[in-house]
C-alpha cells in the first residue's frame, strides 16, 4: 500500500493475515473484553446515583490547546455477548449495541477522548469503538490510537505504515487526534530501533504530524527506563505533545518495590512536568487492584467516605495532578462508567492530607501483602498451551487480600480455606488452563508490562496447590517477582 493512499485501508481478512499468527498471539493479549452481567459489579454500584451532565472537569493540552475531559475511555476492555470459540469470553463477540450506549452516555456526560489501539479486543477494538463514534459529530470526541507493532514480523516499513493506515479506515476518520508509539520500553532499545526508528516509521509519523493527519504524537510507556529517558532526550527534536503513563497511589512511590524491573511513577510523571509534556494516565487501578484492595484497607477507606466507591479514591488521586490531561479507565459496565463520572464531574482534588492517608496508610500496607502484581491486561495472552495465566494469579490475589489463603495446617479455619481457594480456582479456571499446565516457554515473559517472571510464579502456585490437593501445605505460598 503506498503512503498516499491511506484513506484505502485494508480489508479485515488481509489485515488478519498481516498481522501474522505470531503477531496475532502478541495480539490478542490485548483482548481485555468482558461479559456483562457481572453480579458483584452491580451489586456495588447498586445505590449509585446518576452522575449530573455539565460538569466533567477538563484540561488543556499545552501543546496543541485541546480542552480533554479528565475522564478517558479505554476501549480495552469492551463489553461482550456470548461466548467464544475458547468456550470463554476472550474472543466472544463485541457487543457492539452496549458500546454504542456506553459511548452516547459518555459523551452526553462530557467525555470526548477515547482510546484503542488495531490489537485491542482481538484485533476488534477499533472497528467497534469507530462505529460508536461516527454516530456522533467529529468535533465532539477525541479519538486516540497506537502503533502496536509489536512482533518482529511487524517491524518492517511496509507492515507498520499498512497497520498505521488501517486504523484511519476501521475508525472512519480522516485523521487522529492522539496517535501513540505503544508500549515502548518493551523489548529496551533493541525494540524501539526495530520497531521505529531503523525503518524510518517515527521519521514518517512525525511528517503525518505536520501534515494534519496526525494532530498529537506521542508514546506509551512500560518496561526499560532507558528507553523512556532516551525518547524525552530527543524532545527538542520530536516535540511530544503528550506521553501515557502508569499512575496511581501504589506506582507512585513502590512500583519498583513491587518489581525491581518497574520505574516509580513519581519519577516518569516528574520527568515529564520538567518538559512541560501532558500526562495521560494508564491503570489508575492497576487493572483493578486498587478497587479491591485487602478488605480492612477497604473497611478503611468506607468509613473515611461511606458514600464513595473504593475505586473513587484512586480516579481522584489520579487526577489530581495538575500535569494530566486525562485518565483512562476500561469501563466494561454502564456502573463503571456513571462511578467515574461522578468522581470527575467535577472532580474534588484530593488534599494534601488524603494523599498522604493514601501513601502511608493505604499504599504501604498494600505492599506489605505481597501480591502478584498483575493488572489482568492479558498482555500475556493467549498462552500457547492453553494456561489462563491471568486467572490464576487474580484468583490467587484475591484470597490473598481477602485474607483467605490456607495457612497453618493445624489452623481451625484451614480445612474450610482450603476447600474453598481449590473450589474457587476450579471455577475461576477450567482445569485444563492451571498453573500445573505452565511447560515453563517463557512465550509469555516479553509481553507482560509488568515484567512478572511469569513462569516462575505459576510453578510456585502450582506446586501450593499440589500441596493443597495432597492436604500437605504446612504454610501459605509466597510467590516472588524478584
């Protein structure tokens, strides 16, 4: 396809084939879509009042001048109907009339920066989230993508301008607002030579800038630091006019507490204020942690504000600071979305002494129970051997903040626990896709942004819950990522 001719784009079928099956395995990864009917989803918004229109708190891009709405919606983790060819909901249909809604109620609600990227959803992301859009006026939204080639087989020029094109057509758009260089960091300096500079694609993306097609350029950001400190290096000559980061109240000031290979958000958001460069905010829940956090911390957070969702302190904390421009959240259910609308339409900057209580009182204490530090971004998916690595470690998660691992043998509660955590996985996991099933490939390691020695934490819950099965474990599992 030549550079000329990007209002072509490409059918899905050859985009498909484009992508490649080693491409589409890193691909899919993305998937992040859910089913609706969560049950405890709606049980905790079940009281939840209707968010007032007229009120979402914006901010202006110092670059370009756009006024974005604090509140963005990833389109990561859409809403679908069914159930997929897996018998699971990872490749099960969009619901494409619930995104519709989703979309109509956001932007009738002031949200008007929206997020995706062609490998989200299996590949499907754009297409859905471009339906829902085009209903609407173009200057009503921002539309936000990537360049996601992250398989070598997609490294070359050709392949990245054909995705790069490919996204204009699938969101019926003439150009994008905010265009990302996605994920760099993984892979270290290598990837980002391949990937971007080598090819001469960054060198094209930047003379789409000038030419209007692209009104905002900039990156994501995961993994090697060195990589980070060497695109902000070059600012004078790329000009960023926004960089997507990882923020929350846990990242700030443990991120590489947690995983020694992670870089502490303090420092990335710093760096980025010393440049006058627009903050865009990834995983203010880390994937969700951060709304369910150990239940005590939760007790603790109720009684500070009982009228306010556990999830609500990390949106405010997020969006406090004056340097981002928005915060995205994958809002898979309307009660997600009317919970964050009501935390941003306006928003309440949190104090000087409620980001302390959430650093000292809440953050630390979090650290101090040593969960895996998942975001359930299923990066790492699919595994090759069918293994749900996502599932396993949230299951695991949860009964750790729940306080519901089996302990002592001897315990009372022990024989109850430990029914309960191999009932639980069972259901959470077919059998087929535990830890046990891990042949140790490493197939998933390179992809996690997290940087979690994947292979290494399945074989330490497999071998507890072998213990478990064998009615021998003596002490709880304490799985490391150092």
């Amino acid at each position: 396809m030549s550079e000329n001719n990007h209002n072509k784009g490409v059918d899905r079928r050859s985009f498909l084939k484009l992508l490649g099956g080693g491409a589409l395995t890193t691909a899919a990864v993305m998937t992040g879509c859910k089913k609706p009917g969560d049950t405890k989803a709606v049980q905790e918004y079940k009281r939840q009042v209707e968010p007032p229109v007229g009120k979402m708190t914006y901010r202006v891009n110092p670059s370009t001048k756009d006024k974005v709405s604090l509140l963005g919606f990833g389109m990561m983790r859409l809403p679908v109907v069914g159930t997929g060819k897996s018998g699971r909901d990872n490749d099960a249909p969009i619901d494409q009339e619930m995104v519709n809604r989703q979309v109509d109620y956001a932007i009738e609600h002031g949200v008007n920066y929206f997020d995706t990227s062609p490998v989200y959803c299996q590949g499907n992301s754009e297409r859905a989230t471009g339906i829902a859009l085009s209903r609407h006026k173009r200057s009503e939204y921002f539309v936000a993508t990537k360049l996601s080639n992250f398989n070598e087989e997609m490294w070359g020029r050709k392949e990245s301008l054909e995705m790069y094109y490919n996204s204009f057509k699938e969101l019926q758009v003439s150009y994008i607002d905010y265009y990302l260089l996605h994920g760099v960091g993984m892979g270290g300096m290598d990837a980002l030579n391949g990937r971007y500079i080598d090819n001469g694609v960054l060198d094209f993306l930047l003379e789409e800038r000038k030419a209007g097609r692209i009104r905002n350029l900039g990156f994501s950001y995961h993994g090697d630091i060195e990589v980070f400190d060497y695109l902000l290096s070059k600012h004078d000559e790329y000009k960023w006019d926004f960089v997507q980061i990882e923020l929350n109240y846990l990242d700030w000031d443990y991120a590489n507490e947690i995983n020694d290979r992670n870089t502490d958000a303090r420092y990335l958001y710093g760096e980025l204020q010393k440049r006058g460069i627009a903050s865009v905010i990834m995983e203010p829940l880390l994937g969700g942690r951060l709304s369910n956090v150990p239940q005590f911390l939760a007790n603790d957070l109720k009684q500070r504000a009982p009228e306010k969702s556990v999830a609500s302190w990390a949106f405010r904390y997020a969006g406090t600071p004056k340097g981002v421009l928005t915060v995205l959240s994958g809002m898979t259910y309307m009660e997600h979305l009317k919970d964050n609308l009501l935390t941003y339409c306006p928003l309440v900057p949190l104090s000087t002494q409620e980001m302390e209580y959430l650093h000292k009182t809440i953050a630390e204490r979090i650290v101090g129970v040593e969960t895996i530090p998942c975001n359930d971004c299923k990066y790492c998916m699919p595994c090759p051997y069918g293994v749900d690595i996502p599932g396993i470690f949230v299951h695991y998660n949860k009964c750790k903040n729940e306080g519901t691992l089996p302990r002592l043998k001897m315990s009372d509660e022990y024989i109850k626990l430990r029914r309960n955590y191999l009932i639980g996985l069972d259901r959470a996991v077919p059998r087929m896709r535990q830890a046990d099933h891990c042949i140790s490939c490493g197939h998933c390691v390179p992809h996690c942004p997290q940087n979690i020695r994947i292979p290494e934490e399945l074989q330490r819950i497999s071998e507890f819950v072998e213990k478990l099965k064998q009615n021998s474990a003596l002490h709880e599992a304490n799985p490391k990522t150092d």
